[in-house]
C-alpha cells in the first residue's frame, strides 16, 4: 500500500523494495485479503482508477494470490486470542501464510514480529 499510495516516508523503501525482489526474481505472493484491503482503500477515497491500477499492479508482481478460507480465519481467531498486539487483518496474513508453508512476509509492520512462525523483512533492510 506505501509503494502504491501517495506521499509517505516509507513510500520510496517500499517501491523499491519492490523493485529489487522483481529483479532479483524472488517469488512474490499475496492473499485475497490484500486485494480487498487495496479496493477498499482506494474506494473509500473516491478513486475507482486508482484502484483499478493499484490491483492489477498487485496481481502481475505476484506469482499467486491464496484465497482465504473458513480455516484461515478460524485460525486468525486462535492468533488473536494469543496475541492481542496483532490486528484481525494480520492475523489473516498469517493464517494464510502458514496454511502455505509460508514464513517470511516483506512488510513494514512490527505487529508480525511478536508471531514466531513469521520472520518480517523490513524492506529497507531488504534492499540493504
């Protein structure tokens, strides 16, 4: 969403983050969460196109998008019940990731830190 979004100060990381993992071809994946997260932003805000963009940008960079499942989030509710530092989406992602072997997850966001089966790269450190 930074690497997509307007003015920011993890915008520039991200999108180049981005970028590195496209050119060193690392295999990029997301769930349908992440797409419903990118419509609903964009068109609380009014911006259909940019919404539009931003998805289909999201959909080329990723070899998959994992469909989330009663189990997924049958499982995000036992993570939100052990950790209250993680948010209900987050607990989704990382529903998600474990059904899929998954473990780590490019993001900015510290609240996967406390969740052991996830190792978070920070993308600045990524493109370090």
């Amino acid at each position: 969403m930074y690497a997509a979004g307007g003015s920011h100060p993890l915008r520039a990381v991200c999108r180049t983050a981005l970028e590195v993992a496209v050119d060193r071809r690392v295999r990029l994946v997301t769930n349908s969460e992440v797409l419903q997260e990118i419509l609903y932003r964009y068109f609380s805000l009014d911006r259909p196109h940019a919404a539009r963009t931003v998805y289909e940008a999201a959909t080329s960079l990723c070899d998959e998008v994992y469909a989330v499942e009663e189990r997924h989030t049958a499982r995000a509710l036992e993570l939100l019940l052990e950790s209250r530092n993680l948010s209900p989406r987050d607990a989704i992602h990382v529903a998600t990731m474990e059904s899929q072997d998954l473990r780590r997850i490019l993001s900015t966001d510290r609240d996967f830190d406390v969740i052991e089966s996830v190792e978070r790269i920070d993308p600045a450190v990524f493109i370090s």
